[in-house]
C-alpha cells in the first residue's frame, strides 16, 4: 500500500480509504457482470441497484422519509444556484437570499437574472466572518423561497441555527456540511449539494426536495432543467454520473458503518476543537477568520501576521504530510477542511504542527 497523507483540501476532498479500496476490489469486474461499474447500462439491473441504495441510504441517514425525493443530478451546486430560480421564482414573486459568503452571493447573482431577488441579510461588512442574528434578517412579505448556504466553505462560517421564514419555503446549500451533523433536515423544503467535499467524488450532485414542491414547476420549462422530469424518470432522464453515484453509494454505506450522522458529528465536534484549540491558544499567532459562535466544524479559517509566514506554514506542513492548507484567494492565509473522510488523527498532526510552529516562529 502506498502512503496516504493528510488531505485538506476544500474539494475534491479527502474520501475514506475504506471506500477507495472496496472500489478497487470491484473495479474491473463488478458483481459478476464482467464489466467495471463504468461500463455497464444506467439501466441495467446492477445499476439500478446501485441508485436505489444510494437514495435510500441518503434518506435514512438524512432521517427523512418518502415525502422527500433524492435526485442524482450533473453541473455541480452552481447548477443549482440557476436551476432553483428557474423552476421556482416565477414572474411576479420575490425570491430571498441570505448572503453569507461567496457561494451564496453567486446563487444569489443566478436568481437575479432570472427574476426579482431581494436580500434578507447579508455579512458583507464583516467580510463574510459571521451568520447573521435572527433579528438581523428581514425577509420579503411572501417569499417564493428563501435561500441560505449552511456552510461557507471559503470563510470557515456555519449556521447554527435554522431560521424561521415562516410559510416560505426554505431551500439550502450544504454542499460542504452534507450529513456531518444532526439538523432538522424536514425544516428545508430543498437542498443540495456538490459530491465532492462531503459525499463522494465530483460528478455528481445531490439535490433533496420535498415531493410536494414538484407541483409548483411549470410545464413548458427545458427538460433538462426541470426536477419533475428528473423526478419522474428516477435521475435517469439522461445518462447520470453512474461512477460517481457507485462512489457516493459506498460513502452512505461507511457513514451508515460509522454509526451515522450521530456518531459523525460527535466526531467532527473533536476534530475541529484540537484546530480551533491550537489557534486560541496561540495568543494570537495564528487568527481564527471566523466569528467564534459562527465557526465551521468543516472549514477552518485563519491568519498569520505575515504571508511569508503563512507560505512558510504551507511549505512545512507539506513536508510533514499535511496537503491543501492553503487559504481561498478571497481571504488568504490558511484553511484546513475537514470533512467527514478526514480522520481524527490527521486534526492532532496538525494541531500538533500548529503548536511546534508557533513555538518557532513567535516573536
Ligand atoms: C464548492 C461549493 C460550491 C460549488 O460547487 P460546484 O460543484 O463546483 O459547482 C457551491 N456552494 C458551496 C457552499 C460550495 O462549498
């Protein structure tokens, strides 16, 4: 076996070795097929298998029932933030946007070209370094929908709440905090996710939707486009990303081996505490991006007081096995995403190297 390091990269990530090797076991022959999974029909009996685990073990890990409708979809989030207004902001309503990052605010610029937007609050003058208090946001008087993003993977902020939006509709992207804690998913009408930070690799993208929320789509609108015709036709209304599904299913079946999201998230709490540990008691050296009530347990966040420091943090963390530290162009400095897949002990390495580092370097 080859040497694996510590992957902190914001995604692609790091996915479980477990997965990885049960892939390779399966790789040229799948199941007696005599064929990789690569090869064989979207329509074939073993792929349809394959799909339909994968759905129902979203849900079951997710802990919601057959109300909701998992689709399998291409285009990545960015997609989503195009097709959401498409299907549902129909000419005459507003759709509301919480802007809490980068990510939000291009979901945000998607839905205004395809109709009126209104922003029902946003971080932008604390450079995206907080979520804002409930009292902070006003929503329009009858939303279409409201829409937030539960995790911004660039800044390192994460919701820790749910707003009440009243009877609006209230639709998220998670693409980076997917299955890694308990919220009450049934609380949001829709949402979605890129695979590849949290789920499995890039390809595909989870789109969650209450069943209910089908009827609201126009009919005349593109195929391609439209969740109803991916709905009606089980994500195969098109060829899917049949490799990538494969993926996601063995990453739903090591969650569900973990324990599930309880066990998961108990986890990552302990991770992201040895990282936010080593900043805090750093005396400064190193300085959290975030809000302390609003920090990521998936994306950590932070400064030093130089950039040579920060390029010289880089270049010796990756001589000691720790990849991808590198902070987002938009912030700088450095930022550690740890997903689901990042094991325990590649938080302490780094926590550890954090310490060292600072006892250096402190002047
Ligand atoms: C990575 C990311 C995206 C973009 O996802 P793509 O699959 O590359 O389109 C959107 N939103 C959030 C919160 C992300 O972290």
């Amino acid at each position: 076996m080859v040497h694996r390091i510590y992957n902190f990269n914001p995604g692609p990530a790091t996915l479980p070795l477990p997965v990885l090797e049960k892939a390779r076991e399966e790789l040229p022959v799948y199941r007696g097929t005599g064929m990789s999974i690569m090869e064989i029909s979207h329509r074939s009996k073993e792929f349809t298998e394959v799909i339909t685990s994968a759905e129902a073990s979203f849900l079951e890990l997710a802990g919601l029932k057959d109300d909701y409708q998992v689709l399998f979809l291409q285009g990545g989030a960015s997609l989503q933030f195009m097709m959401i207004p498409y299907n549902f902001l129909p000419p005459g309503k507003t759709a509301d946007y919480i802007v809490t990052g980068s990510f939000a605010e291009k979901a945000l610029q998607e839905a205004s070209r395809l109709g009126e937007t209104h922003t029902a609050g946003s971080t932008k003058s604390t450079r995206h370094s907080s979520i804002p208090l409930r009292k902070e946001l006003s929503f329009s008087p009858d939303p279409a929908y409201v829409h937030l993003t539960t995790n911004n993977t660039i800044y390192g902020t994460q919701w820790k709440y749910i707003p009440d939006c009243g009877s609006a509709p209230l639709l998220a992207d998670m693409s980076s905090d997917i299955l890694s804690r308990q919220i009450d998913l049934s609380k949001f009408s829709l949402f979605y996710a890129g695979a590849q930070k949290n789920l499995g690799p890039a390809g595909v993208t989870v789109v969650v939707l209450r069943k209910s929320l089908l009827k609201k789509i126009p009919n005349n609108i593109c195929n391609i486009l439209s969740y109803k015709i991916h709905a009606d036709s089980g994500s195969l209304y098109n060829t899917p990303s049949c490799f990538s599904i494969y993926i996601l299913k063995l990453v739903m079946e090591w969650l569900k081996a973990q324990g599930g999201i309880k066990t998961v998230e108990a986890l990552n709490e302990a991770k992201a505490a040895k990282i936010y540990e080593a900043i805090d008691r750093s005396e400064n050296f190193f300085q959290g991006h975030a809000r302390k009530e609003d920090r990521s347990t998936m994306n950590i966040t932070f400064r030093l007081s130089d950039e040579k420091l920060e390029k010289k943090f880089v270049e010796e963390a990756a001589r000691e096995g720790m990849t991808g530290l590198k902070g987002h162009r938009s912030v700088g400095g450095i930022r550690a995403s740890i997903y689901n897949a990042m094991p325990l002990e590649g938080c302490e390495t780094l926590a550890h190297f954090m310490e060292n580092f600072c006892l250096k370097n402190k002047s």
